[in-house]
C-alpha cells in the first residue's frame, strides 16, 4: 500500500559551475618600469675612453678658439706690450742708462715666469663662465669622465702659454735677448715655466668654481696675482729692496722660477732654483688640484 511519500532521489544538475566572481581575482599587476639607463660611471671609464674623451674635449676647446679668434688677443700682444713696457720705459731707470742690453737678458726669463701667471689666471673665469652657462650641466648628461673636462682645458691654455712665451722670446731676439748656454737650456727654461703655470691654473680652477660672478674671479685672482708679480725677480733684483720685502721675495715661487729661467739662459747655478720651482708647483698642484676636482663634482 501507497504512503503517499515521494521518495524519488533528485537527478544531479549537468550545468557547470559559475565561475567565481571577477571581484574576488587579484588584479593585474601594471607593467614596472624598468629604470633608465645610467650613464656609465667616472669610475668604470678605462684609460683609453678617458684618453679618447681628453681628445674630444680638446678639440672642442681648439675649435672655440678658432671660432672666436679674439680669445688669442692676450697671448698675442701681452708679450708685445709687457716687453717693449718694461725695456723701453722702464728699463732704463731699473738698470740705469747704458745698461740696457743687459737689462733685456735680465727680464726676459723673468717675463717668462709672468706669462704663465697672467694666462692662468684668465682659467678661472673661463671655468666661472662656462658654468654660468650651463656648459658644464652639458657635460654632467654625457657618459664622459669629468675630470677630462678638466684636463682638457689645462692642455688647451699650456698650449696658449707655449705661444705667448713663444713671441716674448721672438720680441727679446728682436732688441738684443741673447742666450749664452745652449737652445736645450732655453727649452728647459720654457718647459719649467709652462709646468710651473699649469701647477697654477688648479689655484684659478678652484677660484672660477667657488666664486660666483666671473668679474668676482677676476678682482680676487689680482689681488692674488700683484703682490706675487711685483714682491719678486722679475723685474729687478730683490738686493735694492727693503729687508722686510727681500724676505718675502726669497721664498716667492714666482721669484724662483724667475732666476731658474734666468740662469738657465744667462748660465750660472740652477739646481737649487730649479728643484725650488719643481717643490713649489708640486705643493700647489697636490693642495689645490684635489679640492678643484671636489668642487668640480659638486658642480657636476
């Protein structure tokens, strides 16, 4: 007999399950962006890149030159004018009338030590000028090391100093300078007063770099430039000065340079001259070329 109770077992649903809401799925993740490419560090640059790029940068720097002609004006006619100045105003009352001859033999070398002072100092505002002008935020975007700007330029300007000695001797042959040791002491003289000028360009480098305005550079770098000119023996003997000046002119590098190149084209002792100039550029170059390039880098 029936129970009327309906005890069919229920037929299972062939239909797939839905799949779970998008809601509860993680979200893509948006594409990283990879970093840009640095450019490749000072310090991974290999000797021959940081040669090439020497090279780059001086040609650049030739090529201004070239391009703006009246930057050579200081190397062309200071030598001019500083020597017929001094030979012919003022020669005769240093070295008293009829003495003139000697008195060009006298100041010539003594010129020589001048040059590299007077062409250094114009470093200091060219640096001071170039970054003023965004020239060296340029270079910071280049893969290049940045001490080659450096290097660059102190090429470019002892090249400018072998040209401005070059015509102070051509104007001493022309009133008499004549050499009494040999063409290899005349290049030897040259050679040290270019070296000693380049041990003086970091002095101006680190001016230029310091410093805020290039006419800044310019009225500090005179009052650097006068007393080291005129306290030493460039342009008289330091026997005629008052005792108080004679000791600063004693231990004047530019004094030192001055009677090295002197005796190397006059003849006479030199050693100690020689080595004197040599510890002075070195303790220049060894103080002041490191904070330049520090100051270079803070810069760049």
């Amino acid at each position: 007999m029936s129970t009327g109770t309906n005890t069919a077992t229920p037929t299972p649903s062939t239909t797939p399950a839905t799949p779970a809401p998008a809601a509860t799925q993680a979200a893509p993740a948006p594409p990283r962006r990879s970093a840009p490419a640095r450019p490749t560090g000072e310090g991974r640059i290999g000797a021959r890149a940081h040669l090439r790029h020497i090279g780059a940068l001086t040609r650049r720097n030739v090529l201004q030159i070239k391009q703006n002609p009246e930057a050579m004006f200081d190397v062309l006619l200071m030598p001019v004018v500083l020597t017929l100045l001094f030979v012919h105003v003022f020669g005769g009352a240093i070295s008293g009338k009829g003495n003139q001859q000697d008195y060009v033999n006298y100041l010539i070398p003594g010129l020589m030590a001048m040059m590299g002072l007077n062409i250094a100092m114009g470093m200091g505002t060219g640096i001071n000028d170039d970054v003023k002008k965004g020239v060296m935020d340029r270079f910071r975007t280049m893969p290049i090391a940045r001490s080659s700007v450096l290097v660059a330029r102190i090429i470019v300007e002892a090249g400018r100093m072998v040209v401005a000695t070059a015509i102070l001797l051509a104007m001493g042959f022309v009133l008499g300078f004549e050499v009494a040791t040999s063409p290899l002491h005349l290049l030897a003289a040259v050679g040290l007063s270019v070296l000693f000028g380049t041990s003086l360009m970091w002095i101006f480098i680190l001016l230029g770099l310091s410093l805020q305005t290039a006419q800044t550079v310019q009225g500090v770098a005179m009052l650097v430039l006068m007393p080291l000119q005129f306290g030493s023996s460039i342009f008289a003997p330091p026997e005629s000065m008052p005792d108080w000046l004679r000791a600063f002119t004693d231990y004047n590098p530019l004094s030192a340079l001055a009677d090295a190149a002197r005796n190397l084209v006059n003849g006479g002792p030199v050693a100690g001259a020689v080595w004197m100039t040599l510890g002075w550029a070195a303790a220049i170059t060894l103080v002041t070329a490191p904070l330049a390039v520090a100051r270079f880098r803070r810069h760049t």
